[in-house]
C-alpha cells in the first residue's frame, strides 16, 4: 500500500542552474547527490532535510535520449507556507517572476516560475 509521495521528478535543461534556483532563491537544501559516473547525475533537493517529500532534478536531454516514452512535462507542484505575503516579497526581491496574490476561497496563492520558466503555485497554509 503507498502511503506517502516520496519523490517528485523534475527534468531540466540545465542541472545547475536549477539547483542554483531552488537552493539560493527558494532556501532549498541538497539533500543528496548521485553520479553514476557514465553521465547519469540527479540531484535531490527539498525545503527542509526532514521533508517527507524531495524534488529529485535529472538532465531532461539525457533522459530523454535514454526514455524517449517519458513525459518529460513540469509537472504542476502546489507547495505550502505560512506566510504567503513574506514569500512573494522575499521572491520578489531576488528577481523571481511571481505573479499577484489571489483569493482561493479561504486561502491566498500565488504562482512562481522556475529559471526555466516552469510555473508553480505557492499556498499559504499553517503547520497546526
């Protein structure tokens, strides 16, 4: 039985500028590296070591080469925090395309794009 999402894949054109996005701009960590030594280099990143669920970043051309079936598409990621007005200024600030602030009902969100210019939400929502 699955009980958690573990990983999400995320293809890139460009491995460390992604990394230099997510860790620099977003305050993600590596949480680990891997080099199969014939090419094949992902890298594992999340918001917090302690994260349930990581963002693992693969070489989009090289996987496309190896799986031509894949979808290699961005897949449409919903991530959470606590104060959604900070975060958006914060992003705004170190030059981030971010998009208004929204009502959704009860809650606030807004969308962010990646150095490759894949789009993401942001929603805020407490811990408790």
């Amino acid at each position: 039985m699955i009980h958690k999402v573990g990983q999400v894949m995320l293809y890139v054109s460009n491995q460390a500028e992604a990394v230099s996005f997510w860790t620099d701009k977003m305050g993600f960590s590596v949480i680990s590296e891997e080099d199969n030594g014939q090419g094949m280099r992902w890298i594992e990143i999340a918001p917090t070591k302690r994260a349930e669920t990581s963002i693992v970043l693969h070489n989009k051309e090289l996987i496309s080469k190896m799986q031509p079936e894949l979808n290699l598409g961005t897949p449409s990621l919903l991530f959470f925090t606590e104060n959604l007005a900070e975060l958006h200024s914060n992003l705004s600030s170190k030059g981030v395309a971010v998009g208004e602030i929204v009502h959704m009902g009860t809650r606030k969100v807004f969308n962010f794009a990646d150095n490759e210019g894949n789009y993401f939400a942001v929603m805020e929502k407490s811990n408790s």
